[in-house]
C-alpha cells in the first residue's frame, strides 16, 4: 500500500506541476476550474420534473448498486456548515429569531457574559494559543480543536428542554460547569465553554465544502439518539440503540437501550470466546468493557435475504444471540430475496500500517476506536464466524477498491477512520502536543484532524470515482453524533428512556449525498435521523424494513401497551419525518434526459488530497463560495480569551 501511496502522492504533484507550470500551488486557478464544473452540469430545480414514488425506486434500483456510507465522528451541523449559503444556518434569521444564539456564560470574576457564534480558521487569529508551551497570538488552526462534553446527560442539558421544547440555549454554561460545576469557573472551563458556538467554514474543510457545493447537502437530519458516538455507530445500522431489546427485556434496563459510550462484549476479558477467535479491541480500552450481547435486528441480517436461515447455522450460540430475532430470520429468509453482501471497513480492525506490532487478541490494534464498530456489538455477528468475514481493516477498502475485488452484484460499504491515518499526514500546527495527539482521520475532536480526515474521505472517493464502481454509486457522508457543539435547530423529540429521560432526536449533524445521479448545487430540507441512511439502504436494494420485522413489530407493540410509546422500534418506517433521502436524486438524471455526472466533477486533485488547507491557502475562494456571514457583512468576533484546545494546550496563567 505504501508504494501505492506513493505514486499517487507523485501523480498529485506531477498534476499542480501541469496546472501552473512554475508553481506548485495551483490554487489561483481553482476558482475558474471549479465554477466551470459546477456550471456546466447544474440543473435549475424547477427543471426537475415530478416523478411517482415507484418510478424514481424504480429507476434507483436500477441505477444504484453500491452504496458507500462515509461515517465520520462528532460534528454538529451549525460547527460545519452552518455559513452554507441556501442551507439553514446560524445568519438564515436574525439573531432574535435563531434559537441559543446568544448563550449565557459565567466569567472568571462570577460576571455573566454573553457569547455567540464565531468562526475559526487559517485566517482568523486566536488570541490566547499556545504554540508549545509559549502564550502568543496565533492562527486558531481550526483543524484542531478539543472535545467537549457529548453525553447524553450533557446533551440533555445542553438542549435544555422546557415543556418538551428544546431551547437550544445552553451549550456554553453546560460546558463551563463540566469543568467546575459551582463557584467561579477557571478560565480553561469559559475557554471550554466558548469552544462549543466557535464554527468552521471552506477555508478549513474545502474538501468537504466542495463535494456539498458540487452535489447535495441535507440541513436537517438529526442524530437519532441524543448520545455520543456508540449508539450512533448502532444506529446506522439498526436504526435504534436498544429501545425494542429493553421493551422486550426490562429487567435489561437501563443497559439498554444504550445511551453511553460501553465498549463491546465481544472481544472484552469476560468474552468466553478462546482467544484465537476474540474480536480486535484496542489494548487502551481495558478494562471499560460492556456486558451485554445486543440482539435486534440489524442490516447484516435483511441483506442475507434468503441466505440468513443458512447464515445463522455457524452461530456458537444461537439460543443466546438469536433470541429476539428467530420469528425475523424465517419471515427475511421466507422473502427470497438475493443475498446483498456488506461490509463494515474500520481502521484498527485487523493488521494496519498504523498497528506498532502483530493484531493479537489482546490487542495492539493502535488506531483502533473499539466502541465505533457498530457490527461487533451483536452476538449474531460477532460469535458467528462466517458473519464476522464482513468486518474489515480501513487498508482492506482501498485494496479492495482500487484492486476492484468488490463483489460484482455490488453491495452496502460503511468506511471508519480511527486513531492515525494511513496516509502518515501530520497536523500543520507546529505546536508539539497537535503534533502528538492529533493524527486521527474519523473526525473526532480531540485526537483528529479534520483536515486529515476529510483527506481520507477524498482519496478514497476519487478511488472509487476511478473504478467501475462511481458508475453505480451512491456515497453518503455523515456524522454519528453532533459532538456537544451548538446547533440552533430543536430536533424532534420522539422517545424516552428507562429513566423518564428524552433520547431520541439530538442535535443535527452534517449529511453530504455524492452520487453520478445527484441533483447539483442542491440543498435538501427533509427531516430526517441516522434511520435515513438505514432507510435509504432499504429502498435502494428492496429490504423489508427493520421497522416491519415481526419480532420488532411485537417490541414496537409492548412499548405502546406499557410504556405508551408509539416510536419505541427502528425508525426506518413506521416512524413519521425520516426522509429515504431519495430528494437528492436527479429526475433528468436518471431518466437519460441529462448525462450522469462524470467522474472527474467528483474528482479532488492529489496535489489538494495530500497537502493539508491549512498549508496550500486553498479555501472558500477557491471553491468559488461566499459564506452567509461574509455575504451578509457579519464582524468575526473571536472572544478575546478564547483557545481553541483549552485540555491539550492549557493557557498559560500567571
């Protein structure tokens, strides 16, 4: 793979040599490549014509055979595109009218302030950064930032929900007293506080900025359990975290449904499995292991079609793991439907370039992020020794792409970045402690940077933009959970848990639909959750929704009869307000009347995958994009005391 790497890396320079001869920073003319492509290929809306439901499935199903979920980590929507011009941000109204925009919080005398939202990035100076260790005014290197509180009690809080209204108001003072909860609160608390309305726009992620401008953004798909990261990666599959394994088992409770961030059973030191056959798990996370097999149905499940009855006979403990879905297995496998292969690709997962030794099954699985694996957490795939072949290291999805291995009848690919990077990219920010610890490429604040990991996402789309596959694709970027950062939108609130508790929806996370028969230059405003991307699955390759499985029906049922609770199941049906995200197909495209779109509009050029924004300059300009604050002639203002990473670089105080 390293060879590999590096004539691509060779390509890339060879291409900015050919676009400016004398330079290597082909930026001034990205402005004029960009706006041609986009022009050329977008479609008024109002072109589009009106096509019935079963045509446009119809014509999905016969142009869409690989599906490629890009599944990133904690980011709300206003922190990433809330400047999106056309799209539901933090300027769409005025401030009075957008709910949270201006939030209380306490200075370090006991004063209240004020904050509001701000915008960090190449061009914008922190006042208070650290650049080891030495206090100066520097650029935010907005690439970079700390985590803040993502739990689900911090989100409840954060939200603050009043008469079943999220207020959306108190993402800044929640922050501050996570650090000192009464008293004044320390001035790394107020910076932590603040960190949580900063936002970014294209001149930190122009890659990600780009794919939205050039094809279709989704402004209101929510995270579907107000949670951090574990019952998202579960949601995206199942659609739900637990909510039908607790109706069925409330002696489970409040185990499930799962609202925290447990890391599997499977693979942990309780697992009986011999150790030859555990499940990977990153040696860092012991001994903070779950103890519960999860037993709902999943996606793995319906995409065996008429496989599964077959399927589940390699199971070393049917009665244990198929419980809760034996009336499912006949009533999917009674379908006959053709067996759709998956695959769940996730860095860390089996032997890296990243991994310091051999994957053993007490682990040095380095850049592995355990508790992301949605897969791993179910007995029926973890204990089934054929249904685990599905799960795969992140280097497995470029060799399988680019050595195009994928199978031929095509397929539903989820791709997890982790830890590090297989691209060794480093951060731009000199300061030794962002060298150190932020070399991850799944997003997550704290310990990646964002740039690196939208460089990940983009070399392994123009892989697939050069294989057979772009073809018949259909690629979808989204976030398991908001992060804990503002986002102004109230979600939906659907169902509560064990505890009397809201949990489902969250805040709103970024969703970005690629596809050679996407609308263009669209921004789509149908609600939706993490359900979406599983609904969308169901329609695309004709799977009997979660939602409508017998054994989750009976769930579904119970929970309205004793808990009072009609959306107590998978929201891939049943469940009103989750869009199939179906909105961000062309009409003209998949007709014939318009030309798909080609692989080169999708295309990012090498040179711009392997050096970072923060160091080419290239930016907003480039892309051609004039963000709702610019256009609107909004003052940046930075809070005076502000860092960016308040944990990782302290401010120095006297």
């Amino acid at each position: 793979m390293q060879s590999r790497l590096f004539k691509r890396l060779l390509a890339g320079l060879i291409l900015g040599v050919a676009f400016l001869p004398l330079a290597l920073l082909p930026a001034q003319e990205a402005p004029t490549r960009h706006g041609q492509a986009v022009e050329k290929y977008w479609i008024a809306p109002q072109k589009e014509p009106n096509l019935a439901t079963a045509d446009l499935i119809k014509l999905v199903r016969q142009k869409v055979k690989y599906v490629f979920v890009f599944y990133q980590e904690n980011r709300s929507f206003d922190s990433v595109f809330g400047t999106f011009p056309n799209a539901e941000g933090l300027f769409t109204s005025p401030a009075a009218q957008t709910p949270g925009f201006y939030q209380q919080l306490i200075n370090t005398d006991g004063s209240i302030g004020i904050v509001h939202p701000f915008r960090i990035g190449p061009s914008d100076t922190c006042p208070l950064s650290t650049v080891n260790g030495v206090l100066s005014p520097a650029t935010c290197y907005a690439a970079d930032t700390d985590d803040v509180d993502h739990s689900h009690k911090g989100l409840i809080a954060k939200m603050d929900i009043q008469s079943d209204m999220p207020k959306m108001d108190m993402f800044a003072v929640t922050e501050e007293r996570d650090y000192v909860a009464t008293g004044n609160p320390t001035l790394q608390a107020k910076q932590a506080g603040e960190l949580t309305m900063a936002y970014e726009d294209c001149d930190t992620l122009p890659l990600l900025w780009g794919y939205a401008d050039k094809f279709v953004v989704f402004d209101h798909i929510f995270q579907e359990m107000i949670t951090p990261s574990t019952p998202g990666n579960l949601s995206i599959i199942g659609a739900q975290s637990g909510v039908t394994q607790w109706a069925l088992h409330p002696d489970e409770a409040p185990t499930v449904p799962i609202l925290g961030d447990p890391d599997p059973f499977w693979g942990s030191l309780a697992d009986p499995t011999p150790n030859a056959l555990k499940m990977p798990v990153n040696p860092g996370d012991f001994p903070e292991y779950g103890t519960l097999n999860l037993t709902y149905a999943t996606l793995p499940l319906t995409l065996l079609g008429k496989n599964l009855q077959g399927m589940v006979k390699s199971d070393r403990d049917p009665v244990g793991d198929l419980d809760d879905v034996t009336e499912d297995i006949g009533f999917i496998s009674g379908l006959r439907r053709a067996a759709v292969p998956f695959g769940w690709y996730q860095e860390g997962y089996d032997k890296e370039p990243t991994d310091i030794g051999p994957p053993t099954a007490d682990g040095t699985h380095a850049s592995y992020v355990t508790h992301h694996n949605g897969p791993q957490y179910f007995g029926y795939i973890s204990n089934n020794l054929e249904m685990r072949k599905q799960l795969h290291g992140l280097e497995d999805f470029f060799n399988a792409v680019s050595q195009q291995t994928l199978p031929k009848e095509g397929g539903v690919f989820y791709i997890k970045g982790g830890y590090q990077n297989l691209f060794k990219l480093t951060p731009v920010d000199p300061d030794s402690s962002v060298l150190s610890s932020f070399l991850g490429d799944d997003e997550h604040p704290g310990y990646s940077d964002a740039q690196i990991s939208e460089a990940m996402v983009a070399e392994a789309i123009n892989q697939i933009a050069a294989s057979p596959y772009w073809a018949q694709s259909a690629i979808i970027i989204t976030y398991d959970d908001s992060e804990g950062d503002y986002d102004h939108v109230p979600p939906p609130l659907r169902v509560t848990g064990p505890d009397g508790s809201w949990i489902s929806d969250g805040p709103r996370v970024p969703l970005v639909f690629i596809s050679p028969y996407a609308r263009t230059r669209y921004v789509a405003h149908d609600r939706g959750n993490h359900a979406s991307v599983v609904k969308f699955v169901d329609t695309v390759f004709n799977l009997p929704p979660l939602a409508t499985l017998p054994d989750e029906l009976s769930a579904r049922q119970i929970g309205e009869e004793e808990f009072g609770q009609k959306d107590l199941g998978p929201q891939d049906a049943i469940t009103k307000g989750v869009t199939d995200l179906l909105d961000a197909f062309s009409a003209l495209r998949l007709t014939g009347v318009a030309a798909p779109l080609p692989p080169y509009y999708v295309e990012v050029p090498e040179y711009y995958v392997h050096n970072l924004p923060q160091k080419t300059g290239y930016g907003c300009a480039d892309l051609g994009i004039i963000t709702t604050d610019r256009a609107k002639g909004i003052v940046n203002q930075i809070p005076p005391d502000f860092n960016p990473r308040p944990d990782t670089d302290p401010t120095p105080t006297k």
